[in-house]
C-alpha cells in the first residue's frame, strides 16, 4: 500500500457511503478480522463512499462522482494497486481520502448511493469486493445482485473472491512433525526430567562412593569374602531352582540333608531375578557386586523421593537420600547386602504418601490421591520385605502401626468436624489389596522360617543373645575403622565396644549438625519437628537394645510379645531408621535454607550475589557425602578347585567351618551338586556332629558315617590343612576301606 498524504500519517481514513458499511483494507492488522463492519444507520452521511480494490483487480468504473480534487495527486494514490492507475485515467468512483481525513462534506449523487448499497448486499452474500457497471464485465445478474468477479479479461488471471483472497499472505502452516520426531521429543523430555536425573545422579553417585568394587566384578568382593560369599550363593541359587525346579527352593543344596536349608538366614529372594543370569561362581560374584552398587542407589532414590513426597526441596531431597546410604555406620555393614539392600523402604513409603495425597508439608490433599502410586507402593514394600526380616520384620511392624494410627486419625477428624472426609471406594479397595499382597507374601515368607525354629529350636535367639550384640550409648557417636574421616581418630573408642562391628552407629556428625538445625529453622511445622525428634529417641533406644535400662520398657517386650521379632539379634540395626529420620529433619533446615536464598536473590539489584548464594546451598550436601567416604577393603575372592567342578554329590569338602563353608557354597554355583557344608546364622547340630567326626577322616568310622548320610564324594583341600589332623592323614592309604583316592588339582578326591 502507498503512504498517505501528508497530514494525514500512513493509516488511510475510514470511509463511509450511504449504509456506513466497512470495506476490506489492503492489509490488516495482526489479529483483526478482515469481514466488513456495518452500522445500523444507513441513512448517515458522510463524505464519499469510497470502494477499495486489491492489488490486480479491474476498478470499479460506475457512474457517478469522487474524483480526486486536481490539486492533489497523492489522494489518488491512497487506494493500492492498479485501481489508483485507472483513477488517474478517469475512472472517478472512489472518492478521495484527504477529504474523508479534513472531515469535509461532499453531495451525495444517486451513483454513490447505489455502489453503497451494491457494495453492502454483496458483503452480505461473503463476497468481498462487490462490483458496480462494469461495461467489459457486467456485475450484475438478472436479479440484480451483485455477483462475484469472473477471470480478469485484460490479463487473464482469476481474482480470489472473498477473505481467501488473503490465504496467500498467511504464515505457511507447521509441518506435522514425523512419528521420529516425535519419538525424539519425547525422550528428550524423559531425560531431562527430575526422576530420570535422580536415577542417573544416583547411580553415578554409588559408583563413585563403592569403588572399587566395579573395578574387578568378577574376583573381588567388599569387605570381607565370608557373608558376601553366602549372598551371592543365595542370590545364585534362587535365580537356579526357580527355573528348574521352583518346588525344591527352600530345600537347597547346601547343609546335606537338612530340610528348609534356604531359610537359615535371610535370602534376599527378592534377587531371584537377577540370579537367573549366568552361572558358575564369578558370574555369582558379578552379580554381587553390581546389586550391591544398585543397592546404594536405590536407598538415595528412595529417600530422595520420600522428602521429595514430603514437601522438601530438591537440594533438601538429595541431603537426606545421601546422608541415610552414606552414613558412617552402614560402612560396617559393607559386608551385608541385605542391611544395605533398604532402599524399598523409603520409596514403598513415598509412593504410598503419594497415592494418598498425603504430605507432611501440604498435609492430607484429597484432589491429589491415585490409586495407582497405592498398588505400586504395596508392591515395593512387599518386594522389600522378601530381601529378609533382618530389617524387613521392623518395616512390616511399622506399616501395619502406620495404617492403624493413619485409621483412628481419618475418623477422629470426621467426627469431630461432622463432614464426610473424602477417602474413596477405589483407594480403598487399592489398600486393601495391597495390604493383603504384603501380608501374604509375609506369611509365605515366614512359613520356612517357622519349619526351621520347629526343626531346631535351638535356632531361637534368648535375650542373652540380645546382650552381646547391643551398643552402649557411646556407640552413637563412635565411627567404624571403614570411615575415611573418623576411622583412625575413633579407633580407641572401638577398642571399648565388645563387639565394634555391630555397635559403631554414628549417622555423621554433619548429619547431627542438620538436624538439630532443623529443630530450629525448618520448612516442617514445629509439631512435625517435635514428632520427628521423638521418632529418632525412640528408635535409639530400640537400637540400644538392653543397654537401655535393660530393654524392659523397649526391646525385651518387643522380643517376647511381637512375633518374629526374637530372630532380629542386632538391635543396633534398627538404627537405620534413626538415620531415616535425621535425614528427614535435616532436609526441612536445608529446603528452608534454599528458600530463604532464592529469596534474598530475587531481591537483589543487581543479582550478583545469587549464583554465588546459591552454591552456597550445596555445601551440606557437599559435607555429608565426604563423610561418607570410605576405606572399604575388596580382598580377592578364593579361586573356585579344579576338584569341584567335576565331582559328584552328594559331597562334602573338608576342612569345615563356618568361614570356609560359605567359600564352598559359592563354589556350589557350578551345577549346584548337593553339599553337606553350609554357613548361616546358626549351625545345624547334625552339621556339628559331621564336623567332629570326619577330624578323623580317612578312617572306617567317618567312612561308615558319611554313607550313613548319603555323602558319596569327600573333596580334601590340601591349601587348608595346614595344623589339622588332615595334615598328617592327607596321603595315607584308603584301600582297606573300600574307597578310592585321586589327585586333582590341589584337592584329594575321595569316592566312597
């Protein structure tokens, strides 16, 4: 479009005919509808009606007057395209727009009057530009509308009729993107999303924190290679006989020929998945090892999302998900995967939270249930629960009193408000399923444990087993030789527990620090904060055991009324959820701190400082992840004899012992032949008498009791009888007892 004249700036004045009906501008504003305003007066005046024409379209030539004054070219150039051509040639049918701009008056002439009418019937019809004696063209029908523009017969074109004039000076539409471009959207948004973060932070962390343990996977095991050796032999074996032979789990191959053999000690079943990978001892060990990295990055995910679920923020989150798997204290139990494997317990709890709309910073938010997160929350606890009782039994315990307390609390409100609190059919029946789920995967799991107390009653634990295991207060302030920072300055603190490796139970100091900090400044509410101090006393003195007042107020009731609960002997254990619990008060100063900072950023001008206080924040998450460093020990795991790979059981492997034993049930991995050695949390008797009396082996006596069994093959290692009675009888002659004897490798294999 030309600019106007001067005077008048660039915007053309509106025009109006006999009807003051608007016509179509040449361009239009960004959001403006291009269809024609009409005015319920038709029998306003104004100067001229004026009829614009695109840009290539034939002008109107009807009768009538509007031309231009003479003095003033420029107007006849108001309209754009060719139309202000023919204007200059005589075709005086618009009028001109500086008269219409001075507000100046012009005779109306029946002409106008009638393009002004011609004009409104078509814009009525939809259409656009209306056309009025057009001699090369007639514009009218026989009726008298106005018809739309044919082809233009001086070029040859077809003149768009209507607002599809405009349709060519419209953005190009956005191309739908492809099913990969798609696919590449969607995944780009999982990976940057603050779950999948979580999970690979946490991963990356528990890498770094265990190494080395991934540095030699398949031949070294951390700690120590005794407990871990009988881990891997269970996660071996679950994997093995749920694929063969599900029928014969709890009857395993070890401890010959007793019954229930699988449940002496916990069995971290819940890995029978991945035990159903490899075979042989060194894919045993690999395994271990990377469950026992998982295990740490499950524990921070799981604690993460339940101060998360909570109400803390995300820095807050990642203080508590680090400081409960990297305490101090866990380092002693490096050796225990199924003390370590307690991720399951935060996260079932987050996701239970979740599903009931439940924070502890928002509170209970009906609008926020799903029943969903309810089933995936019974399903982690009930997972949880199958890794063992060691600290499944205290877990299952506090669910059963959390939904009893959460029971009396709903319906104390609704009686006491008089309103209906929404709850619903759906999370009920969500509840009640899984709690049937958990408690029945409980009572499948108790059922051996119970065969075994009723077969061994000696197995039970007394409260004199209880003593020997349970810290003193000091404890809690003690860290084990495992901790990189107070491991060597602690190390006379030890020396006066009776047992340090069950006792040193300091959470961190830092972890002490956050806490008590959080008692004081925190996003939790000072009753919440009060609960939670109460919480931490509380389980301390259940992890105390008897030493607190001789457990008659805390562990001795537990111990004689609750079932189960006489098999748990390390009461120091229940420290984890001391942790749980500083972690919780800990991430509620920090998320207030944060807070606090991106507060005080926003109201700076300049904002220099808020990059810098904003790291700030992460130096406590900084602090309790050094304290947890490590000096953890990877000893190389005793190389599997030559001997066992090819004997036939049943068999037993001599010398044994409790610490020998669990290396010969690793072995066991390569085909799983029956074996009479076994370690566990206690010692069959028959394994005791089958102890004492091959010391004598090989003799007629031990001979004729180990066919009595059903021992059909006895592996001498000859690395190990150095100051035995082996040690002297290794080489004697056996054909008098009607048995026979071979060299293989470095072990003597008898075959009776």
């Amino acid at each position: 479009m030309t600019s106007g004249q001067p005077g008048t700036g660039n915007t053309p004045p509106t025009p109006t005919g006999a009807d003051t009906e608007s016509r179509p501008a040449t361009t239009a504003a960004p959001g403006t509808s291009t269809q024609p305003a009409r005015t319920s007066d038709p029998a306003r005046t104004s100067d001229k009606a004026v009829t614009e024409t695109t840009a290539g379209s034939p002008p109107d030539v009807g009768a009538g007057s509007g031309a231009a004054p003479s003095g003033d070219p420029e107007a006849a150039r108001a309209t754009s395209g060719p139309a202000s051509d023919t204007t200059r040639h005589g075709d005086t049918k618009a009028a001109t727009k500086q008269d219409a701009a001075q507000g100046g008056s012009t005779a109306k002439d029946s002409t106008a009057a009638k393009d002004a009418s011609t004009a409104k019937d078509s814009t009525t019809k939809g259409s656009g530009a209306t056309k009025g004696g057009d001699p090369a063209k007639g514009a009218k029908g026989g009726d008298g509308e106005a018809k739309p523009v044919g082809p233009d017969k001086a070029d040859g074109e077809t003149k768009p009729v209507g607002p599809e004039r405009w349709e060519a000076f419209a953005s190009a539409p956005e191309p739908r993107p492809s099913i990969f471009t798609r696919a590449g959207r969607a995944i780009g948004r999982f990976l940057i999303h603050e779950w999948t973060l979580a999970t690979l932070a946490a991963t990356a962390l528990a890498v770094l924190m265990t190494w080395p343990t991934l540095r030699y996977p398949r031949y070294t095991l951390p700690q120590d290679y005794w407990d871990p050796s009988l881990q891997a032999w269970q996660m071996a074996w679950s994997g093995h006989i749920l694929l063969a032979d599900p029928a014969r789990l709890w009857q395993s191959n070890t401890f010959f020929p007793e019954l229930w053999s699988f449940a002496f000690s916990d069995t971290l079943l819940g890995y029978a998945p991945a035990g159903m990978l490899g075979s042989g001892p060194e894919d045993a060990i690999l395994r271990y090892n990377i469950m026992f990295v998982l295990a740490h990055a499950l524990a921070t995910l799981g604690a993460y999302a339940l101060a998360r679920q909570l109400g803390s923020g995300r820095i807050g989150a990642a203080v508590a998900g680090v400081s409960y798997t990297y305490a101090p204290w866990l380092l002693a139990q490096a050796g225990h995967l199924h003390v370590l494997s307690n991720g399951g317990i935060p996260l079932a709890l987050a996701m239970l939270a979740r599903g009931h709309g439940w924070s502890l910073r928002h509170g209970y938010r009906p609008e926020r249930r799903h029943d969903g997160w309810v089933y995936a929350g019974w399903l982690v606890a009930a997972w949880q629960l199958s890794l063992g009782f060691g600290i499944g039994l205290p877990f299952a315990y506090f669910l059963a009193g959390t939904v009893l307390v959460a029971a009396v609390l709903f319906f104390a409100r609704r009686l006491r408000t008089r309103q209906a609190v929404p709850f619903g059919r759906r999370l009920f029946t969500a509840d009640l399923l899984g709690g049937v789920l958990f408690a029945g995967i409980g009572l499948l799991m108790a059922f051996p444990f119970y065969k075994v107390t009723e077969l061994h009653p000696y197995a039970e634990r007394t409260i004199a087993d209880i003593s020997i295991f349970s810290p003193p207060a000091s404890g809690f302030v003690t860290a084990p030789a495992e901790s990189r920072i107070w491991g060597g300055l602690h190390e006379g603190a030890r020396a006066a527990l009776p047992w340090h490796p069950e006792m040193t139970l300091l959470p961190g100091f830092v972890l002490y620090a956050l806490a008590a900090g959080g008692l004081i400044f925190s996003v939790w509410r000072l009753r919440q904060r009060l609960l939670l101090l109460v919480g931490v006393l509380v389980t301390m003195a259940f992890a105390m055991g008897t030493r607190f007042f001789d457990g008659t107020f805390t562990y001795v009731p537990l111990f004689e009324h609750l079932p189960g609960w006489s098999g748990l002997r390390t009461p120091g254990r229940l420290m984890l959820w001391t942790t749980l619990l500083l972690a919780l008060l800990a991430a509620g100063a920090v998320t207030a701190l944060t807070d606090r900072v991106r507060e005080l950023t926003a109201q700076r001008i300049p904002s220099w400082p808020g990059p810098w206080l904003r790291m700030a924040t992460l130096l406590p998450l900084l602090l309790v992840t050094v304290e947890g460093l490590n000096t953890t020990p990877h000893p190389v795991v005793p190389t599997q004899p030559a001997a066992m790979r090819s004997a036939e059981g049943p068999m037993l492997v001599l010398p044994s012992n409790q610490s020998l034993d669990q290396h010969v049930m690793l072995w066991s991995t390569s085909g799983f032949p029956d074996v009479v050695n076994g370690g566990s949390g206690f010692t069959p008797r028959q394994l005791d008498d089958v102890r004492r009396v091959s010391q004598s082996f090989p003799d007629q006596t031990s001979v004729d009791y180990l066919r009595t069994l059903g021992v059909r093959t006895v592996v001498l290692l000859r690395g190990q009888v150095a100051g035995t009675p082996w040690e002297i009888t290794i080489d004697a002659p056996v054909e008098s007892l009607g048995i026979s004897r071979q060299e293989v490798g470095d072990a003597v294999v008898y075959r009776l």
